[in-house]
C-alpha cells in the first residue's frame, strides 16, 4: 500500500487528488520496566511510516517513553538506553533504607531534568498523560498538568522498590496497578484509533494452572552476610547481589518486579477484554529480565521490529475512519 496517499496525514508528497483527513491516532504505552524501553523502537517506527500518534497514555516505563516522545526528546532517550550497562543502572539507584521505598528515584529524576525541567504537560502540542495510582484510595489518577518529569516519576514508582511521589497532597505509585495498558485513557481524551504496546504477553500470557505438585523445598546457598565479606566495596558487591540475586536465587528486584508484573498482566487481560484496541503491538521480549535497563540494544529492535508487522494493520484502520 501506498502510505502517502494521504497528504495531510504521512510524510511525503501526496499521490492522489482527493486530501483526506487522518483521523486522530491514540497510543497506550504499557509497563515492563526494562521492556519499556521497546517503546522506543515502537514510536520511531510509526512516526517513520507517517502514523505519529496524537494522543499518548503511559503507565510507568510507558510514561517515560511517552513523555519523551511528546516532549521531542525520544532521541535523548534512546541515547540514554543504549548508553547503560550494568554498572551504570546500579549507579543511578540511590538505596534509602529509611523511608517507604528501596530506591528515592532522585538520581533518575535529576537526569530526566537535564532535559525536561522546564517542560509543562499542558504545553505540549500532543495530549499526554501519565496513569498513578493514589495510595490508599486505589484511584486511578491521570496525571495531565504540571511538570512532566514529576508526572513519569510517579508512575513508574513501583511499590517497595521506588519512594512513593506526592502530588497536589496524594501520595502516588505506580500506575499499572490500576491501568496497566491505558487504552481506555486514549479513548477518554478523543483518539479515534488506538494502538497498545504490551510488553508481557510472551512472559506471563500463557500462565495456566499447574495442579499436580509435590511440595518439597529446594534450598540455595546462604548468601554471605556483611560480616563476613567486610565492608566498603566487598559490602557494595554483596548489596548489588542481594539486589539483582545471585546465580541459584533471585534477587529483591526481580522478586519484587516479577510478582508486581505478575499481578499488572492479569489485571491488563481484564480491562483490555472489556476495552480492546484497534491494533496490538506485542514485541517478543520474553529473555529481557525486568531490570536488565542495560540492554536496550535488544529491546528496541524488537519493538521496531513489531511494529512493522502491524504497519498494514494500521493503515487499514486509518484508511476506514479516514474522514
């Protein structure tokens, strides 16, 4: 198909007489955490082939490549992600043993300010908003005024791992509690064609029930305590281990992310049976683990590459609802 049919809708010089008007194109942006950063190659690919979204709704990781997306810095952001390693992700997780979350979240959000402190979500040429979810009340709070990068910080603050963010006097966590792939938020805010990303339906989609099992403990290696490897940078490398686990045992991260993402699919297959989009995008990103932020390299490949099977798909929708 020729996608520059449409003078004002694609790049490119239009091929037919007859303008037509693209109608408005929303995208939700799941969480996943290290996955998140296929978003990327997902939004590169469609502002390539024309179809650059108008509206975009994220929750957590979701919420950062959106912003960056609306706010003209997904290139920043790409360098960013394919400049970690693993070195370099332990670096930016500033541990608070004092308060109500593993990590501030203020070294990531400082990085963000270098350049996004001056950006207003109302702004923005493109409607944005980032889904939070308010501690103790459970609401789902859309997030689309104000400082952009305090709006991602709280929706990719994952309980127990993140400090909590407080905004306008609610204390705000992750927002795939709630609205993992917001699509009913697209929806709300007037897109008449809707585009999910989900970043887990090759890890936790085929979960079944396993009803006959024997239960006998399987013990791993008692990790060492601070004690007895001493302190200063033997310390750092036991807390890095405890951290992202050890070689027989997961570590906090992955216990605590696997079961948060375990709860954030189940939830994202009820609301998106009851709301489905026009178009899935599902990049296979199975063997990226959820904290594995240093291998970008991978993961937006995959996104790019998931797009493009769903580029036909796209444009048979547009072509529809074209006005």
């Amino acid at each position: 198909m020729d996608r520059a049919v449409y003078g004002s809708a694609w790049h490119g010089p239009c091929t037919e007489a007859v303008m037509t008007t693209k109608p408005k194109i929303g995208i939700a942006l799941g969480g996943g955490a290290a996955r998140g950063w296929a978003h990327i190659g997902v939004l590169k690919t469609l502002i390539d082939a024309g179809f650059a979204p108008d509206i975009v709704a994220g929750t957590s990781i979701g919420a950062v490549a959106g912003g960056c997306y609306v706010a003209g810095k997904l290139d920043p952001l790409e360098a960013f992600a394919r400049g970690l390693t693993r070195r370099r992700v332990f670096g930016f997780l500033d541990f608070n043993f004092t308060g109500s979350g593993l990590i501030t979240g203020q070294r990531l959000c400082n990085r963000f300010d270098e350049h996004l402190e001056h950006v207003a979500i109302e702004d923005m040429e493109r409607k944005f908003v980032a889904v939070a979810t308010e501690l103790g009340t459970g609401h789902e709070i859309w997030l689309n005024k104000g400082r952009l990068v305090d709006a991602m910080h709280a929706s990719y603050a994952l309980p127990g791992i993140f400090r909590p963010v407080k905004i306008n006097g609610r204390w705000l966590i992750d927002g795939a509690l709630v609205n993992p792939i917001p699509v009913s938020v697209c929806r709300a805010l007037g897109a008449r064609i809707v585009i999910a990303v989900n970043l887990h339906w090759d890890v936790f989609g085929k979960g079944t029930v396993i009803s006959d099992q024997e239960a006998i403990e399987t013990h791993a290696e008692d990790d060492e305590s601070l004690e007895e490897r001493g302190n200063g940078r033997a310390a750092l490398h036991l807390l890095h281990r405890q951290f992202f686990g050890g070689r027989d045992t997961p570590g906090i991260s992955t216990v605590m992310m696997d079961a948060f993402n375990i709860i954030q699919d189940r939830i994202a297959r009820s609301r998106l049976a009851g709301d489905p989009p026009d178009v899935s995008i599902a990049p296979e990103l199975g063997d990226i683990g959820l904290f594995e932020f240093h291998r970008a390299d991978e993961a937006i490949p995959n996104g790019a590459e998931a797009t493009e099977r769903q580029l036909d798909n796209i444009e048979r929708v547009v072509r529809a609802l074209a006005a």
